[in-house]
C-alpha cells in the first residue's frame, strides 16, 4: 500500500500503518497461545466418539488407540483422522489427491497382478484395471478412465430411475385406453346381438310362414282330393243303385268320369306316397339351407375371429385347458376317397380293400386315402384323433387343395396347402410343403390338435393330463382350414388302419 508514493505498512492485528516499517517485536498474544496449545496437559482429549470403533475405518498414521477416519486417499491408498488430513489440505503436493469417505476396502483399487493403482475401466472384458494392464492382456481393448465410466453408469442410472416413473404414467395411459376399449367394445358386442337377435328372428318366423304355408297347402290339397274320391264314391254308390235300364241309361252321361271300367284293379292305390314329392322337395330344401348355413358360418367365424384387441392369450397347457376350444367335427362323405368307409355318425373312416357305393363328387380324392371334415375351421379350436393299424396323417388343409392331382397335389403335407402330423407304430413325422420333418416323443393311439388361426398356430400333442407337445407351427392362414386324416394301408400284407375324431366331453 503507497500513500504519496510511500510504502505504507499496517499491523495485521490493530491495523495501525507505519512509515517506514518499523523494527518487529514479538506478539506476546500469539506467544501465549502457543505456549498453551504446547503444553500436552492443556490440550482437551478426543471425546470417546471420536475414536474407531470395530464398524468404523481408522486412521492409518495415529498409534496407540486410533481415531475415526475422517476421510481416505485414493492416491495413497490410506485413510486420515482430522489431524492427519491437514497435510492434504495444505502441502501442494497433495492436493491433487483425490480424498473420499472412509473406505476400509482401499487396497481393493490395488491390481495384483501389477501392483499398481486401478483408474482405468475395460468395457471389453467388464471390469477396472490399471494403466499396466491396459498395455499388456487388454491391449486393444475399448477402455476408459474409471471416472468416466462412473459417470455413465450415473446416467443410465438416472435413465433407470426415470424409467419406472415413465412404464407407470404409461400403464395408467393403457388402463384408461383399456376401459374406453372394454366400453366401446360391450356396447359393439350388445348392438351386434341386437341385430343378430332381430335378424334371426326374421329368418325363424319366415321359416315358421313358409312351413304354415306347406302344411296349408298340403291340408288344402287332401281336402281337395278326399272331396273328390268321396264324390265318385258317392256317384258309383248311386249308379250301383239304378237297377231300371232306361234310369241308368239316363244317369250316365253324369257319370262320365266313369268311362273306363270300374273294377278295383283299374283305380292305382298307392298308400302315404301321394305327397311323398312335397316331402322330398321339403328335403332338399333343408340340405340346401345347412349347405348355405355352413358356408356362412364360416364368413361369420371369420368376421368374428378378427375383433379382437389383445394378443391372444397363452397357449393352453392342461388337457382341461385345451378342451374348452374343442369342436364338433364331422367327416364329409363327399370328399372320402372310394376306398374309405365311414361310421360312427361320419367320425369314423376306415381304409377298405373294396370300394364303396359313393355318388361321384368332384371334392372327392381320387388318388390319396384322404377325408376332409365338412366343417370349416377358424378362431381356436382343439380336437382329438384315435388311431390304429399301420398308421394315420393327421393334418390341416385348405378346401381349395387338390383332389385328383398326384400325391404331390393331393397329399396333405406335401404342398403348400396342407400341415400334417403323420403318425407311425414307431415314429412321428412332420410335412408341409413336401418337406420332411423328423419329429421325436412318446407313441401315442391318440393325438390332440390345437389351431389358433389367426395367431398362425397349429400345435401336435401326445393326450395325457399334461399334454406332451409333439410339434408346433408358427405360420399365417390365409383361408379357413378343414381337419383332415390320410390313413395308410398295405394291400399287400392285408394290413388296413382306422382313425376316429373323438366325441370330447
């Protein structure tokens, strides 16, 4: 400090300034002090907390009993009490030390291999090094500075931390989606009955109309026709009466309706066939109808199977589980092959060695032992096979498959149009599109089948309780399917084989 460019020199503690500096005499004060703080008898001893105790981390410099570390040097791998922490607050040369919380596992950021201090981190290998290690077994390696990969970790922490925050606030979005789903989705379901409900009730009393009207006319026509045998009854009562020639000459010309002699053998009696041609008509009525319900049906399975708005649910696993998807299949009559026989209500067929009096059809297969079920298959469905003989193919197929062609045309499993399972006394194997698949597990008389069309699954099993998987397909159907069974037979060894959709109760 200069005060008309003279040096000015103040006392550091009254403050008072001198020109020039005058001679320095000793602080009495500071001296006194000093003299205190020297004297080992004035000094206040360590409160008892202040010592480590057995959970604490001790200073590494005090002897005798040790006080608690107030913090650990990572550059000197040793933890410090207050007192002997001061060095790295004040000696420059260790105050680029880095100081942490006491930690008793210091020698732990040793490497044993090097003996060296571990500051690097191999992302590599997934673990902390030191710079030694890094020119030697990690060379090459993608490493960084521990303190850098710390700081990652942090924001992936941070990120991780946010994350669950974010998955709730989300879910409480897809809880309110959800309800708006399951309100929209009720009051779709209950106009659809709704209309459903009115439409067939349409259908039901046109039906109940158009029978009133046959019975009507039916009746209409007997009374008619009894009316007139009654009348010509009546009329050759009446001519059988006559016995005066010239009367019965007379009455005649009335009775012309009976120019033809009269005796018995010339009237045709035919008992309950008169209307039989209304009764055959009324048939072919109902078998059209079923025709068209069935082929409906099918459109309205598929319409169906398309609302949906969750991914489907899991797979069943128990045998009670998979019976609550199991359907009603029929074998259709017009797509057996001549040479097999069907029973049981069209649930059995069996493989014959003569051929059976089948109208021709042009679903019929001409060329494989084949049968497909009448009924079409969509959503999810189960059904089970019994089986025996030489062995049964128990498969899937589109309607459109061939039904003349070759085996590869015809062939369930050899085409892109049919799955199929094929079951032998011995083995299982796999086909789809003319490709084998071996296919290992437990023999088994009866198979389980499980479709879940529009999740593209077609599961195999083993029946039992805990329903062994055989094989499973993840595809995409393109079209409804049709159960089918393709059985084997050996005209040569007389050895024939019989497969039967079960009734699942």
């Amino acid at each position: 400090m200069k005060r008309d460019g003279k040096k000015l020199h103040s006392c550091p503690q009254c403050r008072q300034t001198f020109t020039p500096r005058p001679v320095l005499v000793k602080n009495t004060m500071l001296a006194d002090l000093l003299e205190e703080l020297k004297n080992p008898g004035l000094q206040a001893a360590p409160a008892d907390h202040c010592y480590a105790g057995p959970e604490d981390v001790s200073c590494d410099v005090c002897t005798g009993r040790k006080l608690k570390a107030l913090k650990s040097c990572l550059v000197c791998l040793a933890s410090y009490c207050e007192n002997h922490l001061q060095f790295h607050y004040e000696a420059p040369t260790f105050l680029k030390h880095s100081l942490v919380e006491p930690c008793k596992k210091l020698q732990e950021n040793i490497c044993s291999r090097h003996d060296e201090v571990i500051k690097i981190f191999c992302r590599t290998d997934q673990q902390c090094i030191c710079y030694l290690c890094s020119m030697d077994e990690h060379k090459g390696h993608d490493t960084v500075s521990a303190a850098a990969e710390r700081t990652e970790r942090q924001r992936e922490l941070e990120g991780s931390r946010q994350k669950p925050q974010q998955r709730i606030q989300d879910r409480e979005k897809d809880v309110k989606l959800l309800q708006h789903e399951v309100e929209a989705i009720s009051l779709s379901a209950d106009k659809a009955v709704e209309d459903s409900e009115k439409i067939f009730t349409e259908l039901i009393c046109l039906m109940d109309k158009r029978r009133s009207d046959v019975k009507q006319q039916i009746r209409c026509q007997q009374e008619t026709e009894v009316s007139r045998v009654k009348e010509l009854q009546e009329k050759l009562e009446q001519l059988s009466l006559i016995a005066d020639h010239i009367q019965f000459v007379h009455s005649y010309p009335s009775l012309s309706a009976l120019s033809e002699p009269t005796d018995s053998s010339s009237i045709n009696i035919c008992p309950l066939r008169y209307f039989e041609d209304v009764t055959a008509a009324v048939s072919e009525l109902r078998d059209r109808l079923q025709d068209v319900l069935r082929e409906t049906w099918t459109n309205i399975s598929l319409r169906l199977t398309e609302v949906h708005v969750l991914l489907s649910p899991a797979d069943p696993k128990t045998r009670a589980e998979f019976l609550k998807y199991s359907c009603e299949i029929s074998l259709d009559p017009n797509t057996a092959n001549t040479l097999m026989l069907l029973s049981e209500g069209n649930r059995k067929v069996t493989v014959m060695s003569e051929e059976q009096s089948y109208s021709p059809h042009p679903d019929r297969f001409t060329k494989c032992w084949q049968v497909l079920s009448r009924e079409s298959l969509t959503g999810r469905c189960y059904w089970e096979v019994e089986w025996t003989g030489r062995g049964v193919s128990v498969a899937v197929a589109y309607k459109n498959i061939s039904r003349a062609g070759d085996r590869k045309e015809s062939g369930f499993g050899h085409n892109n149009k049919s799955w199929t399972l094929a079951c032998y006394q011995t083995k299982y194997n796999f086909y789809y599109n003319n490709i084998e698949t071996p296919v290992s597990g437990p023999q088994s008389s009866r198979v389980g089948v499980y479709l879940d069309h529009r999740a593209g699954i077609l599961s195999f099993y083993r029946v039992s309780e805990t329903m062994t998987l055989l094989h499973r397909v993840q595809t995409t159907f393109t079209q409804p399917l049709h159960a089918g069974l393709w059985l084997f037979w050996s005209p040569l060894l007389h050895a024939t084989s019989t497969a039967e959709l079960c009734e699942l109760k």
